[in-house]
C-alpha cells in the first residue's frame, strides 16, 4: 500500500472471536490504526477501551454508535449477522466509508443490495477471507474442467457448534466454482440433503454435507468422485487469525479503490 498515513480501520462485532482476531490483526500491522469498535448496545463490554483485553489502551471506545464510529474512518470490517451487515451498508455510504463483508448467509435480495451499494462505494465481499481457500476455489474450478465426465461432486464442511447458517458461505462459494466451471447454475444441481429411500445419485448434481461441533473452526472438502478413484481438495483452518489477516489485506487492498465489488480472487489477483 502506496499510503504513508495508517489506514483508519473500524472493526464490527469486536467482542466475538472474530473481532477478537480482527483487533489482534490490526494492532500488529504498523500500516493499519484502529479507529472505532462496534457491537451491540446490549453487551457488556461497551464503553471500555478496545485494547484493554490486550493489555493496551488504545483511546478507542466500544461502542454501539455507527455514524460516530464511522466519522473519518477510512474501512470498515465486518463479520457479523446479515442483518447488521445491511445496516452497515447504508451507514458505510452515508459516511463515503469502505466495506469488508465476511458474514454469511444473505438472501439473495440481500447480496443484490450489495451489489447495488458497490456502484457508490468501494466492497470487498467474500464468504471466506482466507488465502488458503482462495485459492482453493480456483483449484476446484480446475479441476472440474478436467473431471467433467463420469465424476461426482460432493461438499463437506464443518464447523463449530455456534455457527448458525449451513451450508456455510465458503462451501456454496465452492459449490459455485465448480457450478461454473461445469456451465451449470448451482440453485438448478445443488442437494442439501438425504434421506431415506433417494434413489440413485443424478450425477448432475452437485451434494452438500454439513457437520457442526465443538470449536472447529473451520473444514472444507470438495471431493470428486470417479470408477475406481477420488480426488479431494481440502482446507483445515486451525485459527480465525487466518480470515483475519486475509480481511486486513483486503482493507489494504482498497485503499485506492472508490468504487466496485470485489472479492478475494481480486485482493489476490488470481484473475
């Protein structure tokens, strides 16, 4: 990043694991300051400083305020609810703010929203910030090139036992790859379930499993089913320091954008 003044960073729900990671992130890199630290008006830790679970006072008051927060900010960083993520969408263009989305589980009237907002405003949105499986869906999107024929795909993912939307965003975000590179729409082939007596397996289709337990932070395979093999292309994440650092690199990425919707094949420049 081309900017000798620290990027002025606000970070959402920053008393939650992510935030947790977000605010460790941001402490550590000389070319981020962190500016404001939102959550709900109802938790416990509004009002105190946002780096006294650090060890560090940072002047930077836990709040519940958007506008006040976002004043001067340069991006704001976001792994919340949908819910919270839309209302941080129209206070983000209000106050002319960059916008880092990794929440998940938008409706698809939702996600149209944002697409909308990125005409006026510069947007990274991405189900899964991690280098690692950014690149993994492009590994997936090559490989079903090749094993278009006489291989089935299945997903499987896991996660902790509070995540509360599944399929999770980076496995339908796979599931899209490989869509896509088959020149097919994943709402016309996707299963997200079995039961019972289903019948043979419509090799069009692409299938989903779903696994929530303890702290698993996060597991994604994309297994390629054939006659006599398999491939698997699979990411483990051990730390949400991973989706941290990649939504850091995101910020920084935008910092010369005014404009557009992005993702993290962009922030990479894997197209």
């Amino acid at each position: 990043m081309s900017h000798k003044k620290a990027f002025k960073v606000v970070i959402a729900g920053c008393s939650g694991r992510m935030g947790h990671a977000l605010l460790e992130g941001v402490f550590a890199d000389s070319e981020l300051v962190l500016h404001g630290a939102l959550d709900r008006a109802d938790n416990p830790q509004i009002g105190r400083d946002a780096g006294e679970q650090f060890g560090k006072m940072t002047d930077v008051k836990i709040s519940y305020d958007i506008s006040s927060a976002l004043k001067n900010a340069d991006v704001l960083i976001d792994f919340t609810r949908p819910e919270a993520t839309m209302d941080y969408l129209i206070a983000c263009q209000k106050a002319n703010v960059k916008l880092i989305i990794g929440t998940t589980g938008f409706t698809s009237e939702q996600k149209s929203q944002i697409k909308a907002a990125s005409r006026n405003m510069a947007i990274v949105f991405a189900p899964n910030m991690s280098v690692g499986v950014t690149l993994l869906i492009n590994l997936v999107q090559s490989a079903a090139k090749v094993l278009n024929e006489g291989y089935d795909i299945e997903i499987i993912e896991a996660h902790h036992r509070h995540k509360v939307d599944a399929p999770s965003g980076t496995a339908l975000r796979l599931g899209e790859a490989a869509a896509g590179a088959l020149g097919r729409h994943l709402d016309d082939c996707a299963i997200y379930g079995r039961e019972g007596v289903i019948g043979q397996r419509d090799p069009s289709t692409i299938g989903f499993a779903t696994v929530r337990g303890g702290d698993i932070v996060g597991d994604h395979t994309v297994l390629f089913a054939g006659i006599g093999e398999r491939v698997e292309l699979t990411h483990k994440a051990s730390s949400r320091a991973t989706f941290a650092l990649g939504a850091l690199r995101a910020a920084k990425f935008l910092a010369d954008k005014q404009t557009g919707l992005f993702d993290m094949q962009d922030v990479l420049r894997l197209r």
